[in-house]
C-alpha cells in the first residue's frame, strides 16, 4: 500500500540498522543471545536473519548487508557441519572449538537451508552458496519418509515426525526449485510429499505435529504441538 510505504521503510531500516550493529564473534557471526553468551553461535540466526539481509541488500542496492548474510551461512558451513553425515550440529563456539547439540536436528537442516535459499536470489549470492545448497538438499532428501515428513532429527526416521523440520525443508526446496538451481521431479515429488504431509495435520487453521520450542544445545523437549515456526513454513507451500 503506496500510503503505507514510508512506514514500512522506516520499519525496515531500522531493523537493517539493528543487524549492522549487533555484536559478532571474532569471524563476523552473529551469538544467538549476545547478553548470555558471545561465543555460541547457533544455526537459528541463519534462517531468522540471511534471508532479510540479503532482500534488503538487493532492494537496497546494499551490498555489505549481502555480505554480511552469505558470511554467517559460510561461516556455519566452515565451523557447525558433521563432516561424516554432512548434516549441520545445532551450533559451535569458536572460542571452544566445539561443535554442540545433536547431528541432524531436523530445525537446524531447515534453518540452514531457509537462509541459503534466500541468499541464492541474486549471482552473488548463488556463485558462492548455491552448490552447498544443493549439496545439503540433496542430503536431507535421503531422510525424507515415505509418509512425506521428516522427523525431529532427521536420521530417526521411526521417532516422531516434525511439521516444523518438514515445513522449512520443503519450502527452501521449493524456492530452489522456482529459483532454477533445482532441477529434476524428484525434487517436485519431494515438496509435493512434504506439502501433503503438512495438509494431513492441520486442523481449525493451526499445523500440528511439531516439535515444541528447543531450550537450547541438546534440549528437545519431546512435546509436539501446534506451533509458528511449523505455520510460517507451511503457509510458504
């Protein structure tokens, strides 16, 4: 709305400003909670926070905001994945030189893949990040079930199913699918397994079957639910 647009910009810059001016560790990315630790860097900030950098940054004509998302993806790629099953930990710690949580967290696959598939938007972006996307989406596609959800962590495939994991999966897919860095049907039949899945547990409105909120590195409280990080991804398919 044209009468709205100078609300909305300021809104806009203003949480832009925020961005460039939050603490970093020592390699430019952003501690999840700044006031508790400095040194823990969890996977959530990527998803929360690239995809709006990037956006800005191309709208924008900003090019340190681009910079700055693709660095926090490069960076977790470097220092939070598990090298044997290429499925990122939960987070790391530079300062501890230490990988925390589980391997394969379903979340965490989707927060990752969520901030990369907004940050292959543009040729900055794809050059450097297209191919680890693909490479980890090709990853997680050999978790899926064959009832079409991934489950809470990913390599436990007979535990619990996750709308939350499988709504962030299946929406990073589906961009990279309309964005072109995805070809095949066997993407297609992925989002379209994810998204009937995801039909199977919504009732009044709300998407049930997802994993309540983690209380942090190792914290997964066995409750499923109906919660927001399993509607917005939902919405998104």
């Amino acid at each position: 709305d044209v009468r709205n647009a100078e609300q909305y910009r300021q809104a806009i810059e203003k949480l832009a400003a925020y961005a460039l001016c939050y603490p970093t560790d020592e390699t430019g990315s952003f501690p999840y909670r700044a006031q508790w630790s400095m040194g823990d860097i969890f996977v959530d900030s990527i998803g929360l926070t690239c995809p709006f950098l990037y956006r800005y940054g191309v709208l924008y004509d900003r090019q340190e905001t681009m910079e700055l998302a693709v660095k926090q993806i490069a960076n977790f790629l470097s220092y939070g994945m598990d090298v044997a099953t290429g499925l990122p930990y939960h987070g790391y710690s530079i300062e501890d030189d230490c990988k925390y949580g589980i391997i394969g967290w379903g979340r965490a696959v989707g927060w990752l893949l969520r901030g990369m598939s907004g940050c292959i938007t543009t040729e900055y972006g794809a050059g450097r990040l297209a191919e680890p996307y693909r490479k980890l989406i090709d990853t997680a596609l050999g978790f899926q079930r064959r009832d079409g959800y991934f489950s809470w962590q990913l390599q436990a495939m007979e535990g619990p199913a996750d709308t939350s994991a499988t709504g962030m999966i299946c929406a990073s897919l589906k961009r990279g699918i309309e964005l072109g860095v995805l070809t095949g049907e066997q993407y297609e039949e992925a989002v379209e397994a994810g998204r009937t899945a995801i039909e199977k547990s919504v009732r009044d409105g709300r998407v049930y079957h997802c994993s309540a909120e983690c209380d942090g590195f190792g914290q997964y409280p066995q409750r499923y639910g109906a919660y927001p990080w399993a509607l917005g991804p939902a919405l998104m398919l």
